[in-house]
C-alpha cells in the first residue's frame, strides 16, 4: 500500500551545495537532554483511532511506502554517493559504475547473498548518517512514535545487481526480526530506497497482514523442533510449516515497489525477507530504524556511544542491544579476512546536530 506523503512539510529537494551548508561542520553539541515518551498519538496507543493517512495503512498492513520521504534529488546524490563509494572502495578497485562487467566480488566490498556490506564501517559512511537525519524520514518516525526524542539504529546498506555472475544464491529466508515470544509492536524498521525499483527489481518481500497473528502463530510453534538458528533472539525464522500455517491463513506475500527516496516502513513482526533484481536496475537502499529514547536504559546509551565513537554497526534496534563487534561477521574475500576490511569507514562521518541526537549521546546523564 503506497501512501501519499508524511503529512508533513518535506520540502522540495536542494543541490548538494545547499545541503552541505546546511550541515554546520561543528555542530552544536547539546548534552544532558531528557527525553520525552511516545505521546497519545504514537501508533497502536489508541487502536480504534483512524489517523487518516498512512498510519492506517501501516496498522492494516504491517508496511507502508511513504513516497518521497527524501526529495528526488537529495535521492539522486545519495545514489552518486554509493555509487562512489564502490568506485573509490579501497582506493579503487575496479568497479565502474557504467561497465556491468565490473560487478564482480574483487571489484566490490563484501556483501553477503542478501546485499548487505557488514564490514568496513560502512554503516558510518556520510551518507548513511545524511539519509538517517533526513526531514521526511525522522518526521515518518517522530510521528509513529509521537515524540522527538527519537534513537536511530546502525544499520548497514543493501546493494544488488540482476544477472550477477559470481554472488551466492539468495534464497527467500523468512523471517521476522523480534522475539517470538513478544507480541506487541515494538519496533518499525525501514529502508530508504535508492534506485526506481518496480516489480521486477527485488528488495522487500513482505507478508501482508501477518502482523496481528504473531500471538497466535507462536502459541501453535513455540515446541518446533526444527527452529531455524538465530544468534539474536531478537530474530525467528519460518521453517516450511510455518510458511505453510500463513499460506493456509490466506495471507499473501507482497513487494512493495518504490521511486528513488521514498521510505519504506515496516513493523518488526511482519515476515520479510528480500530478492535479488532480476530487471535491469541495481537494487541499492540504506536501512534506517528509530525507537523512543525513552525505552533505552543509561547502559545502553553508553553502549551506544561506545559503539558510534568506534563506528560500530547494529542490528536494526536502535536500543545498544545488538552492537556487532569487529569479527563477529564474517568478512571474508576468497577465504580469508577481507584485507581491505579496517571495520572504518573512509572519513568519520560529520553529523548534524539532528544526527547527533539520534545517537542517543546528548541524553546521557552525568554520574552524580
Ligand atoms: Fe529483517
């Protein structure tokens, strides 16, 4: 279900010249901040409420398209920027962005089968921090939870090619990215997609509507005994008799499609998984996640800036739960550890004053 803007003021778009100014290269670091808990029309706080937008959507449907979350052109420059990252990774390493015969692994960083660079620091670069702190896409999120005083996850990039040669197979692993045993929404994840990616483009499958039966689907498979691994336990995976159990259910897996820029939304307890393009175009998107800060413990919040000082990744929580040290995933380019794996990005990103309080770090209280 596509929805027609955030209801809130997104602007036009800008130059790249214009952005950058915008983004003070010192900005103000505020401290000591306490932050206020989602409000009376934060999603789900009243569930006969109708909002009149896409919220209702998102209720019904367990995801939304949010069009235009960032402007057409800001989108433009985010797809040079990454496109650039990969022709500058390492110094240069071979790809080029008009030569499809450049998309092999020794041109690229390392992504696993699903797209996604987990090395590198690359969930540090620029333009990840410039996406996170977009108007459209923290209004989207400030709305859901109806509060300002929002924290943003680490998340990494996604990048696939159709008719790539060399990666792995990218099976369909269902699965949904919160415990089984919590039933409520707690968590919305998103992704900020890059490239024009219709029908035949890959990305986000979804399970439309499966949301509201994750009591009841985990009720009936708590006792299976062929679990899928999970090293989180923020995470379940669906064998094939819970596939099975949502297809008898008559619920049915969709992908959403979407313009460069648009934010796609979905709660932590719909079942997703992502498909390579078979088209023509790349599927590239960023992932952003926001959580009230309200929810996060000081511990965490020092995990979390533990882990923003050393350009650590997370899992979509924005909470410091599931911060992924350097070695935890494997890196591995014909074998061995990516030697071009510094887990840094190329720069420490600068961040805004906006991005920087989406670290969590200015509500960190002082010791007494
Ligand atoms: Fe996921």
């Amino acid at each position: 279900m596509v929805a027609n803007g955030t209801g809130v003021e997104m602007g036009t778009g800008g130059t790249r010249d214009l952005q950058t100014k915008a983004m003070p290269a010192q900005p103000t670091r505020v401290t000591g901040l306490t932050a206020k808990p989602p409000g009376p029309n934060a999603l789900y706080s009243n569930i006969d409420k109708v909002h009149g937008d896409w919220r209702d959507d998102l209720i019904r449907d367990g995801y939304v398209v949010i069009k235009s979350a960032v402007p057409a052109e800001r989108a433009a420059n985010y797809r040079d920027d990454m496109l650039s990252y990969l022709e500058t990774f390492a110094g240069g390493q071979g790809f080029k962005r008009d030569d499809p015969t450049t998309v092999l692994e020794k041109h690229l960083p390392i992504m696993n089968e699903k797209g996604m660079i987990l090395g590198y620091g690359a969930q540090h670069e620029q333009f990840c921090w410039d996406i996170r702190a977009e108007p459209g896409v923290l209004n989207a999120f400030t709305t859901i939870y109806d509060t300002d005083d929002l924290m943003v996850s680490f998340d990494s990039m996604n990048m696939q090619w159709p008719n790539r040669k060399d990666a792995q197979p990218n099976t369909p692993w269902p699965h949904q990215d919160q415990h089984p045993e919590t039933w409520n929404f707690r968590c919305m994840q998103g992704l900020v997609n890059i490239f024009p990616n219709g029908a035949n483009d890959g990305g986000l499958i979804v399970c439309k509507g499966a949301h509201k039966l994750t009591e009841e689907f985990h009720n009936e498979f708590r006792d299976e005994v062929d679990k899928v691994w999970s090293w989180t336990p923020e995470w379940y995976g669906f064998t094939k008799s819970g596939m099975e159990w949502l297809e008898k259910k008559g619920l049915e897996w969709v992908k959403p499609c979407a313009e460069p820029g648009d934010l796609i939304l979905w709660d932590s307890r719909t079942p997703h998984y992502n498909l390579p393009p078979t088209g023509e175009s790349p599927r590239f998107c960023t992932y952003v996640c926001m959580g009230p800060l309200s929810d996060i413990s000081q511990e965490q919040l020092r995990l979390k800036k533990e882990a923003f000082e050393n350009c650590r990744g997370t899992t979509h929580w924005p909470q410091g739960l599931n911060i992924i040290p350097p070695g935890a995933v494997p890196v591995k380019r014909n074998g061995e550890e990516c030697p071009h794996n510094t887990w840094q990005p190329r720069k420490k990103p600068v961040v805004s004053e906006l991005a920087w309080k989406l670290t969590g770090i200015p509500y960190i209280q002082t010791e007494a």
